[in-house]
C-alpha cells in the first residue's frame, strides 16, 4: 500500500463528462494500447492509496503503471479514479524511486561538498590570526571543512555507478509515459 505522501503529482488530474464508464480497467486497456502501438515497454499491477491520516483518511484502489525491467529502479505511476456526480477524475501520480538519479544527486552532492572544503578547511588554515580566537577559528574552520569532505567522500561512493546512458534512457521512458497518457487523455 502506498501512502499519499510518497506521491508527486505526474499530470493535472483529469475531468472527464459523462465518466461512470472509466474505471481502473478502461484506463490500462487505453495505456496499454497506445504503448503497444508506439512499442513503449509497459506493465502493470493493482495496489492501493492511503490518503489522509489515520482519523479521517481513506483508501482508494489505484492501478500502478511501471517499465517491466525496472520495477524497483524507476518511478512508477499510480493511476486513480473517483466519481462526482456524472463525472470520472483520473489523476496520475508518480512514487517510488530511481537507483540512477539517486546516484547523480549523490556525485552531484560530492562535487559541491569537496568544493566547500576549499572555502572552509583552507580559510582555516590560512587566516594567518596568531590570537587565540583565531586560532579557535582556523581550527573550527578546519574541523567544518573536515567533515564536510568525509560527508563529500561519502556520497562520491553512493554516486559509484551512475550511468549517464542509463540514466538518459529512464528519462526518455519517463517522457513516452506523459506522451502516452496525454494521447489517452485528449
């Protein structure tokens, strides 16, 4: 069961006249369709929502659209739909995580870090203040740059394995889902 703040709003939520039709099923055998015809990788399974806290929340059903060889290393896409009056609304959200943009945040992260280490350990270092506050200074200078550098090493080994291909494929993909759904969704 997913929870609702582990969603992200993928689309606008869509309002659709005269919905009682649209249901969970109507929408995969649309996805389905468009993907198959464009020869976008696509699967599918059926889990639920919890939205809300626990004294007033509810739970809706909600089918889950993902890559087929990355069920666990991409983002997913639940897919809702609810009734007011004579209307459907389907909304599409996006959950999960991506293993490869993981890794580019934590390069990413590394880099930033090992170039604060210049600004703090360094200053530091050289303030060339014999007091004794500035000795403090420099050493305090010093102990911040120290630790941002082995918090820098840390995340340069979690980058260890981004894939710059990979991770432009995973994009694309994201980008034929929101084709594919806008299509559908005209």
């Amino acid at each position: 069961m997913l929870r609702e703040r582990e969603l992200s709003n993928f689309r606008p939520q869509v309002r659709i006249q005269d919905g009682g039709a649209v249901t969970l099923g109507t929408v995969q055998e649309a996805v389905k369709a468009c993907a198959e015809e464009h020869g976008i990788p696509m699967a599918f399974e059926t889990d639920q929502i919890k939205f809300g806290g626990m004294i007033g929340g509810h739970v809706e059903d909600c089918l889950i659209l993902y890559h087929p060889e990355h069920p666990k290393d991409y983002f997913v896409f639940p897919v809702t739909v609810s009734y007011q009056s004579n209307y459907a609304y389907v909304s599409i959200f996006c959950a999960g995580e991506s293993s490869q943009m993981k890794k580019q945040d934590a390069a990413a992260s590394a880099k930033a870090g090992a170039a604060a280490v210049g600004k703090s350990a360094w200053k530091g270092i050289l303030n060339h203040d014999d007091s004794i506050g500035g000795i403090f200074t420099g050493a305090a200078g010093l102990a911040a740059g120290s630790a941002k550098l082995a918090k820098s090493l840390v995340n340069g080994i979690k980058g260890l394995g981004s894939n710059p291909e990979k991770l432009q494929m995973e994009k694309n993909w994201y980008d034929m889902v929101g084709d594919v759904i806008d299509e559908i969704m005209r």
